[in-house]
C-alpha cells in the first residue's frame, strides 16, 4: 500500500507513549487497554522489536499466538525508530519532551548514535551522559524489573532511558520468560520486558524464511510466557516499529544539497539536513526539487506545527533537530557520506509509513 501523505502519531487517540501510563496510572475515560488488564493482579509489558502490524497481519498463520490475542493497531511515534519508540514507551512521552528525536541527533554540532552512544570522536558517555541527556525518569518514577539483554545493562542508550530499574538480564531467548515469571512469582506487579530479535534479523535478511523463523519464535516465546506466568497476570504485547523491504531502494543525496548543508542526522528513512548559516531556506527548497518524489520532504517548522514530535517539544530537544528532512516514501533509504559507505540494511524504518508507524497493542488475561 503505497502512502500518500505520512502517517503521523495518533497522539489524541493513543501511542506507544500511553501504554505505561495506562498501566501503572490508568484514567478510566482515556484507557488504551481493557478494564481486565489494568485490574489483573500483575502486568507483563513486552516489547518485541521491529513487529509491525501489517508484517503481523500478513503472517497470522505463523504467528497463530499473537493472532489470537484481542487488540488492533496503535501508531508508534516519530521517527518510528527504536531509540525514540523505546524512549517513549517507557517514559510515557513524546519524543519533543524526552529528547531522544532519532537514531543518530546531533548534540551541539556532534553526532552521537544513540545505540551505541557514539560520535566520531568515540564512546561519548563520558563526554555526553546518558543520565543528563534524557531526564524523563523510566515508569513514572518507578523501579519495575526490567528483563532484557543482558549485554545492554551498562549501555549508554540502557542509562538514558532506563535509569534506576532493576535489570535482569536474558541470555538466550529460552530465558527470558523464566526471568519474567521468576519477578512476577516473586510479587512483582508489572514487569518491562525487551526482544529485538525480529529488528536484527529483517536488518540484516529482510522479510524471507529468516524473517518468518523469527516471528514464529516470538511467538513461541508468547505462548511459554502465557504458559509460565500464574493466574492473575496480564500480559501485553507491542512493539517499537515496522519495518519496510529497502533492498535495491537505497539512493545517494543529491551532489547539489552538499554545498548547502553543514552536517547531517538522523538516518537513512529520516534523514536531517543541517543547513549551512543562512542557507535553510534555500535548502528546502533544494531538497524538495531534488528528491519530492522520493521523500516527504518538510522544513523543521512545518513539522513542528503538524505535531510530529508531539504537542510539547521543549527547547532542549528543538535544538537536536535539523532544518529539513527528507522522510522517505515507499521503500527508498537515502544514504549519506558520514553514515558510511557499505552499511546496507535490508529491512529499514524511521518513516512515516503505515508498515513503519502502525504497532500492534494485544492483550491476554490468564
């Protein structure tokens, strides 16, 4: 299905924003989520990373678990990009207020890759720290255990929005619902738990028989968790994203936006352009002529207008903003000289598209 405007947050209506808050806060009037998983004695919230709604609904056969599930669609936030949807799925906020507005922001004339809490100059979490870069706190203030990775306890991006949990690592993906049922068993009434096992794969095979062994993992590990967990425990399931087939799509900015722009972020599905002093607009207008059929093309004004990045977007997180961006259309990636030559990635996201943006929200109540 091809889009003819972007797909923008829902935010009246509900994203992955208001799930935790829904949880650990619900509103009677403004609820997401069945009156039975808020009254369950204990809430299980799993993030399964890179399921889109449509790659879901295309798979139901494969994934005949979290077919069954009751639920519908819900819009992620933009840029539908994990770092920002991770942020705001466990703050309960937009990304113009928490800060973390994409994958690669630049942080005053510094590109840090929010993942691997990099710049060009090296491991920045000294320089930038991830406590003071996002101070939104994780789960209203709370300290719910968190099960994912184990490897990412100590990452930079891991302190920016996960700060004072209680992490218990999973090491191989059979683990992961003992850890979730040891915390529940243990009296715990809402754990936070994290797979990005689909993102990794569609990354790197995009959406064949790798891509279809993966979900059907994921739905395995649904299944054991409705197995393991003790009555009484709802359990609901979401993800950070969908992703779109960007094999052969990938596509060069063009030479003459070069001698215009200072530097770039983002990434290849949203790419930021920083104009160079005074040339902004003269860089819209570049842009739009160069790459309108390819790519929303928007200034940062007119996304801040439409709502993009929420209804609030504080002054710390407009100064990690661009001056145009090119969103990309269908499955076209616009690659840049900084981000590096060779890095091609199959199954992308960080549009605005309805495979990219729509995210399932199901539930199951034992």
């Amino acid at each position: 299905m091809i889009d003819d405007q972007p797909v923008l947050p829902q935010w009246e209506r509900g994203t992955v924003a208001d799930i935790v808050p829904a949880i650990l806060e619900p509103e009677d009037d403004r609820s997401i989520l069945p009156d039975e998983v808020v009254d369950a004695h204990s809430v299980v919230l799993l993030v399964l990373d890179g399921l889109g709604w449509e790659q879901l609904q295309d798979r139901a056969r494969i994934a005949p678990t979290l077919a069954s599930m009751q639920g519908q669609a819900i819009t992620t936030v933009a840029p539908s990009t994990t770092a920002a949807a991770l942020t705001s799925i466990v703050t309960g906020s937009a990304p113009g207020v928490h800060g973390v507005v994409g994958y690669r922001i630049d942080v005053e004339g510094e590109v840090l890759n929010m993942l691997s809490w990099r710049t060009p100059r090296g491991d920045a979490r000294d320089r930038i720290v991830p406590e003071e870069f996002q101070t939104v706190p994780a789960f209203l203030g709370q300290r719910p255990v968190v099960v994912q990775n184990a490897p990412f306890a100590r990452t930079g991006f891991t302190r920016a929005h996960l700060s004072e949990t209680r992490q218990r690592g999973w090491r191989t993906l059979p683990t992961l619902p003992v850890e979730v049922r040891r915390a529940v068993s243990s009296g715990e009434p809402f754990v936070y738990a994290y797979y990005d096992g689909i993102d990794k794969i569609a990354h790197e095979f995009g959406f064949g028989e790798h891509y279809d062994a993966e979900l059907a993992a994921c739905d395995r590990l649904v299944a054991d968790l409705m197995m393991a967990l003790p009555r009484g425990t709802a359990i609901v399931v979401t993800a950070d994203h969908g992703l779109v087939d960007c094999a052969g799509a990938e596509r060069e900015l063009d030479p003459a936006l070069w001698p215009l722009i200072d530097r770039t972020s983002g990434e290849g599905r949203f790419r930021w352009l920083h104009a160079q002093p005074g040339r902004s607009r003269e860089l819209l207008e570049a842009a739009t002529a160069a790459h309108h059929e390819q790519a929303w093309v928007r200034s940062v004004d007119q996304i801040l207008d439409e709502n993009w990045f929420g209804p609030t977007v504080t002054d710390v997180a407009r100064r990690r903003l661009g001056d145009v961006a090119i969103v990309a259309r269908d499955n076209w990636t616009f690659m840049d000289r900084v981000e590096g030559a060779g890095k091609s990635l199959i199954g992308r996201h960080g549009s605005l598209t309805r495979a990219e943006m729509l995210v399932p929200l199901v539930t199951f109540c034992s």
